[in-house]
C-alpha cells in the first residue's frame, strides 16, 4: 500500500511552511491523488475514462452555505475528454463531488491548534454530508514533532519542551473526531495522521516521525488505511 507521500516531504524542503499559504496542503493534495490513482483500480479505470476529475481549494455549496475544501473528486461536467498523457487524470473542476478531503496542520501550539482542527473536521463533514450523504468526507492532520519550529509570523523560534506528548496528544484528539460506519451515521467516512519532524529552518533535514504516538502500519489512522478506506467505499457508493 500507500507509505507516507515522499513527494510532500520534497515540498516542505524545497518551499518550507508558512500557516497562510496553501502551496503545502495543495502539494499534500496531489500527492492523495497520486496515491489514490496508483492504489485503487476503480478509481484509476474511472479517471482514465474521463468520467473522474479532481479539483483543489473548491468551495462546495449547501443550501446557502459554502464551505471551501481543499481536495475534491467526482464526477466531471458533460463531454470531458480522459485525461492527456502523460497525466493521469484531468483537473477541473467536479459536477458532482463524491470525495471532499480537508487537509489540515498542526505546527506549533499543538494543544490550542488541535482544538480548531477538531472542530474543522466535524463541520467539514457535517457539510459534505447535508450536500450528500453518499458522498465520502475525509480528513488528514499533519502534526509536527520537531523540539523547534520557527514561524514566519513571529520573531523567534518556538521551542516544544514534550513534542513526544504533543504529538500523542493531537493523535489521540484525531481519533475523537466523529467517524461514521454507515451512510446514515455521522462523521468522517476516512481519516489520517501524518506525523512529520520538520523546524522550518533547516529545511532539508525535515523527514517523517514513526515514534512519538505516530500511527504506523495496521492503525486505522495511519496513511495507507486512509487510501484503502477511501478506495472501498468510493467503489461501494459508486462503483466502476
């Protein structure tokens, strides 16, 4: 199956991270994508046909709410061509979403941050879910683990005395959020931790953590579960 993306881990050394940019979660975004299509027959049959398109930073509409989600799939508008080689899929943007994937962070100021991501997820999908309840929410936290971190926003570096603690802590708030069994249960349908140790200085040193409370392989947390949940319940709502 899936390892955690290496091509993230490229981002973050060659561009670092800044909490108001979206250049991470876009290249987290592609990088799902990839992974999706490699791992996941249904859906790489789907988008070479033309009939499964994706789309970042798309804003979803319910009712008279909108709610901007980070990754979207599904369903493309009337008459879209398969993808061009070398590309695998096409990007544009879905008639009708069927995957709505909310990426988020935690940096620095883990306990505060957690709560904010907690609560994000549970809207996102409340939100995907009143658009559709076929339609497959997901979410993904990245959670850093490094003993510093220096943000753009502020002057000096943040030094983290317990990031072991930290992390175990933002794993174990990941696994509260809501999680749903059935189409008429509530929650995410698939969800992930991503643990990196990355001090946004030393750029080419960031790499991923196995230690400190990360999910590893077998956890229903962990990466390659995430892909896989994914994978069978797109093929279940949706088929081939």
């Amino acid at each position: 199956m899936a390892p955690n993306p290496p091509d993230f881990l490229r981002h973050l050394r060659a561009q670092g991270y800044h909490p108001r940019s979206d250049k991470h979660s876009n290249a987290l975004s592609e990088c799902i994508v990839e992974d999706l299509l490699e791992h996941c027959s249904v859906m790489q049959r789907r988008a070479a046909r033309g009939t499964l398109v994706y789309s970042l930073n798309f804003t979803l509409f319910t009712g008279t709410s909108e709610w901007k989600v980070d990754l979207v799939l599904g369903e493309p508008a009337p008459g879209q061509p398969p993808p061009s080689l070398p590309n695998r899929i096409v990007c544009t943007p879905p008639s009708t979403v069927q995957i709505a994937i909310e990426l988020k962070a935690v940096m620095t100021e883990h306990r505060k941050a957690v709560k904010n991501r907690k609560r994000d997820f549970e809207a996102h999908h409340d939100h995907v879910h009143r658009y559709n309840r076929r339609a497959l929410a997901a979410g993904l936290l990245v959670v850093n683990a490094a003993s510093v971190f220096k943000s753009p926003l502020r002057p000096n570096p943040t030094v983290h005395r317990n990031p072991d603690k930290l992390v175990s802590h933002c794993v174990s708030e990941m696994r509260a959020v809501s999680q749903r069994n059935t189409i008429d249960g509530v929650g995410l349908d698939a969800k992930a931790v991503i643990v990196v140790d990355f001090d946004n200085q030393n750029l080419s040193r960031a790499k991923y953590r196995f230690t400190a409370g990360a999910p590893r392989v077998g956890d229903p947390l962990h990466y390659d579960a995430f892909i896989q949940s994914i994978c069978t319940l797109f093929a279940e709502r949706f088929g081939a």
